[in-house]
C-alpha cells in the first residue's frame, strides 16, 4: 500500500466540486460526489437517538437499496430536528440532482453539518446543484474543493489517498471527513466519505467499513458530544477490474487493511483539529485481559476535561489520568498500573506500580509540549491493547462554542 495525492476524486470514476452556494457568508458550502457508475454503497450513522434527515435518508438508501451513485452535501445547516419537512427536503434534493444526472432519486444520497433547528434554504440548495454539476471533475483539486465545502470549525481540510494491489489490479481509496466539535462518535458533527474503484460485495463492503469504523472514528473525541448527523459513507464502483470481492479472503484482507489506514488517520486528523486544540492526544492502554477493558479505559482518558486541561497545561498531573481509569467501569488493579508520556522529545515513565517514580518535571513538560502526545497505560492483565485519540482543552473551545450561532 501506499499513499498518494489526492482524496476522494483519485479513485477511477469519482468526481466532485465544492462551492460558496450562499448558505454561509463568503464561504465554500456545498458539495457533490458523483460516480460514473453505479455503486455499492456502505454507511454508519449516529447512535443518538435525535437523528438528522440526512441520517434518516440515508439509511433508508443503505439499508433497502442495491446502488448508490450520487452525494449532495452541505454545511452551515444541519436539517436536524427539522420534522417531516426536513425529510421532505431530503427527497427535494436528491430529486434536484437526480434529474441532473439522470440518476434515480434513491440513488442520491445527502448530508448536512451545522446548525441545529434551521430548515434548509432549498432555493439556495437547488441553484447549488444547477451550479454543481456542470463542474464536476476528475481533478485532484475538485476532491479539494469538496472537502473544503464541509467544514464548519474545522481549521484544515482532511482528505488522503492510498493504492495497493488486487489480482494485479491497481485499486485506490480516497477519503475526505469533516469534525472538530461535537465529536464522540458512537456508529460526530462528523461526516467522512470514502470512495473507491475496487469491486467488492455490498455485504462485505458493509461488513469492512462498520469494523473499521470501531477502531477509527469510534475511538476519538473531543469535548464528548455525539452529534446528531454522525455519518460515514463508502462507495465502491468496481472500476478498477478487479475479481469481486465475495468472501473473507486475503484479498478482503487486504482492502480491509487500506480502509483502517484511511479512517485511521482521518479519525486522527479530526481528533488533532478539534475546537480550540493545541495538541493531539494519544492514549494507548496496553496489558489488559480483554479488548473491550483496554478501549473503555482509553476513552475514559481521552474524555476527562481534567486530563484534557493537564494536556493543555504540558503538566504532568498522572493523578487525572488514575482517576479518569478508575471511575471507567473497567476493573483493574491501580497498583500495578504503569504510566508514560511519550512524544518527539521523548519518553518518561511517570508512574511504575500505581506510585510516583521521582521522574524530572521538567522533562516530562518538555515531552508534553509538544504537538503530538501519546499516554501509556499498562494495567498488566493481559495481551489485549486499544488507541484512543482526542486532543487538549483549551479556552478556546469555550469561545468557539459560545459564538457558534453568531
């Protein structure tokens, strides 16, 4: 495998566009995603139970449908807790851009990530399609365009690329996400949609992406929010000539591999851009006896605003990081607990058997200073590990959050 330029255009047949349609002032707004062929089409969706439109449309399309060709997506609205009219301006713009595309409407899927309660402006929305389609293209820099189109708070684009080979055939998956607040996926305002040429069943397709998606996008967070339009869409067309994909063999294996590399490193990516952060942070339990023990533990860490302010702080405060452990639900022994800090400056282990080790605070301030942290936790239990990713808290959060609406 290895990774290419691109996002979700480099896969054979993909092309996309963003543009400013008029729903945020001065700012990219829409995109389209659009398949040469037809699809097959994976998804997972928020847990919450207040489920945006979107959410609900497309379930129904992943779900109870053999194909899927299209995407129409949108920021600065969420056409969450938006009724039967929001549903109905779900179908009004999968049909806007059917008709473009002499597509069936129930081949176009749609998402949506910003404001709560606000009705989408679907003169706007339509006139976006009009403008959107004619400007679809294969180019790398459409796929840019797209993903620029979905950010609201995020700071940075988030799109990647990777080829590997099947039967000796070239097969790509590119991907592009959004998310930096309102983020703790449980499948955030997350949105990610990854796109590939390769041939592969509906069910495996399916099956691969929810797997991937437990040790990726489930296993970030950043302020514990879990938004009501969490979405993850896979597309695969089969354009690289590849022998379908119809069992669990090593060529599953091996594109089961190139999808966790790509929402591994998005899912990290949106992590290191949550609102207001200064650092990624990475917590890694290992020695637990199962795996379930060593990912409740991790996430215990990655939540705890108080471990998350010791981040922002570059202090070494282990004690947070105990306590965030022992009021997790996981049973271990706090006794036989090893702790380390670990970045580019080094690495320094700070407790050994639940007890201080006398290490240098001043080393241990200039590992956490830096823009990628790791913790490791071994509770000595066992051989199962788990990653979580979150990042630092800072007052910044607070000031996003507080004008969002302004």
């Amino acid at each position: 495998m290895k990774i290419i330029n691109g996002g979700v255009t480099a896969p054979k047949g993909f092309q996309a566009i963003g543009i400013a349609a008029g729903i945020k002032k001065g700012k990219k707004d829409m995109a389209m995603l659009y398949s040469e062929a037809p699809c097959a089409a994976a998804g997972t969706f928020t847990t919450n139970v207040v489920k945006a439109a979107p959410v609900k449309w497309d379930q129904n399309i992943v779900y109870h449908q053999e194909t899927a060709q299209a995407v129409v997506m949108n920021s600065g609205i969420a056409n969450a807790c938006t009724g039967t009219e929001g549903y109905g301006y779900c179908e009004e713009t999968a049909k806007a851009a059917a008709k473009l595309l002499n597509l069936d409407p129930l081949q176009v899927l749609t998402a949506s990530t910003g404001v709560i309660g606000k009705q989408l402006p679907m003169d706007v929305i339509k006139t976006g399609i009009e403008t959107m389609v004619p400007m679809l293209s294969h180019s790398e820099a459409a796929g840019t365009l797209a993903a620029e189109a979905i950010m609201t708070t995020d700071t940075k684009k988030k799109e990647i690329a990777v080829q590997f080979e099947l039967g000796g055939k070239t097969v790509t998956i590119g991907g592009m996400s959004k998310g930096s607040g309102m983020i703790h996926p449980n499948m955030c305002t997350m949105l990610a949609f990854i796109t590939t040429d390769a041939a592969i069943s509906k069910e495996l397709l399916q099956k691969a992406l929810s797997g991937s998606v437990q040790d990726s996008y489930n296993m970030i967070s950043v302020d514990g929010d879990t938004s009501t339009n969490d979405t993850c869409l896979l597309m695969a067309n089969g354009l690289a000539g590849n022998q379908k994909i119809k069992e669990e063999d090593q060529g599953y294996q091996t594109f089961k591999e190139a999808l966790d590399y790509v929402n591994t490193w998005l899912a990290k990516h949106m992590a290191a851009d949550g609102e207001g952060a200064t650092a990624l942070f990475e917590v890694k339990v290992i020695g637990a006896e199962s795996k379930e023990q060593a990912v409740i533990l991790s996430k215990s860490i990655i939540t705890s605003n108080l471990v998350k302010a010791a981040i922002c702080g570059h202090d070494a405060n282990w004690g947070r990081i105990l306590c965030a452990m022992g009021y997790s639900g996981a049973q271990f022994d706090p006794e036989k607990v090893d702790l380390y800090f670990e970045s580019a400056a080094g690495k320094l282990k700070i407790i050994e058997n639940g007890v201080d080790t006398g290490y240098s605070e001043e080393e241990a301030t200039k590992i956490l200073s830096e823009k990628e942290i790791t913790a490791i936790a071994d509770v000595k239990m066992g051989e199962d590990c788990a990653v979580a990713w979150g990042c630092d808290l800072t007052h910044e959060y607070v000031s996003i959050n507080a004008d969002y609406r302004s």
